[in-house]
C-alpha cells in the first residue's frame, strides 16, 4: 500500500515513519562500510540548501518545496544498493507514493532522484539542479563518524578536512557562490580537487541550469 495518499508536502514526507526507517537502515549500513554519513543529517542539509538556492533565485514556493523533498529523498536507493542508487531512489518514491496522485510533479521529483549521480549531463530541471547542488556542496567534516575515519582513505580524508562549506546565491550577479575552508594540515588543496573534480564540474553544470556562474572559493582563494 502506498505511503502517501494526499498532496505531496516537504511535512508529509519527513513524518512519514517508513521513509525514516529507509534513512535510518541507510546510515546504518554505511556505518557498517565504515563510509561517511548518509542518514537524516545529510538528507536535511541537502533540502535545506537546494531550498534556499531557489528561494534566493525567486523561484515559486512549490517549486522550492519540491527540490527540498526530491533532495531529502536523494539517497533512500542507497537501502538497496549504493551502485545505481539515484534510480533505485526514484523507483522507491515513486512506490510509495499513490498512484493516483501521480502528476508532473512527482514526476519531476523521481527524475531529480534518478539523476543525480549522471556527472555527464546536465540537470534536466531547476529541481534537479538544486538538488545537485544540495547534494554536492555537503562536504562537512562532520559527516565523519570517527576521529580516525579519515586514514580509511582519500575522499574522507578529504572531508575530514573540509571545517566549513557554505553556499552563497547573489541572484543580482547571477552567481552561486561555493566557499570551502581546507584544513591544510589534513589534505592538500590539490587532494580536494583530485577527488571532487568532477562533483564540482557537476555543479557548474547545475549552476547554469538556473542561469547561474558557479564560483569556488577555498581559504579565500578563487579557483573557479
């Protein structure tokens, strides 16, 4: 039977006690991996910027509640598997969502689910670009568990280093602003650029999908 029944609302889906339970077996598993935080904490920080980026934009309320609910959702096909979990994700919502209900914009929210991990095209939606962007930019130190998950390997060494990531939206300049202070005694500026490349390319990508330059700044300096 499906979850939901009514209008989709951001509310609706972040009470719903089955869509938790997916969240929190998620985290649970990744723990197990010994891999970075992937539960409620990462699921609220991606809403609440891919939100704020089209509100900052003036962008429509519905519009800004459905990238708030398709990036909190982004990550529950990681219960399945972490391979192809963007489109497992989409299944999922779409599962537990009545059929009934089924519009445009459910079905804008499972291609945003569905796509967010294709770093080789652009985001087909400003819902899906905001989500890349909520996504993408959750580079908080705190998403490591231990004080010595840092040495399992590159990229959370990276994140370990990452004190503070901030998204900054200018809509006078058209300009998203990405600023990322690097504790340079944990990794390199070079190492952020050797894992997150690519994630950072998506970015720009989803940048100019809402009409936007992305600009990356790390400890003040400008790289892009």
């Amino acid at each position: 039977m499906p979850l939901m029944s009514e209008l989709l609302t951001f509310e609706g889906i972040k009470s719903s006690p089955e869509i938790q339970t997916y969240l929190e077996f998620t985290d649970k598993a990744f723990a197990i991996m010994g891999y970075k935080e992937h539960g409620q904490g990462h699921a609220m920080r991606s809403a609440d910027t891919a939100e704020n980026i089209l509100k900052s934009l003036d962008c429509g309320a519905r519009e800004q509640e459905l990238a708030k609910i398709a990036a909190y959702l982004h990550d529950i096909g990681n219960m399945v598997s972490i391979r192809s979990h963007d489109q497992s994700g989409a299944v999922i919502f779409l599962n537990v969502i009545d059929e009934n209900l089924y519009d445009d914009e459910i079905f804008a929210v499972a291609t945003a689910i569905g796509g967010h991990e294709d770093k080789n095209m652009d985001p087909v939606s400003p819902i899906a670009a905001a989500l890349v962007l909520g996504d993408k930019t959750d580079v908080r130190r705190e998403r490591i568990r231990t004080k010595d998950m840092f040495l399992i390997d590159k990229h959370s060494l990276v994140i370990a280093a990452c004190r503070k990531a901030e998204v900054i939206v200018n809509k006078e300049k058209s300009i998203i602003k990405l600023k990322i202070d690097i504790d340079a005694s944990i990794c390199s500026v070079m190492d952020y650029f050797e894992i997150f490349m690519s994630r950072t390319i998506y970015c720009k990508r989803a940048a100019n999908v809402l009409k936007c330059d992305l600009e990356l700044y790390i400890n003040e300096d400008k790289f892009l």
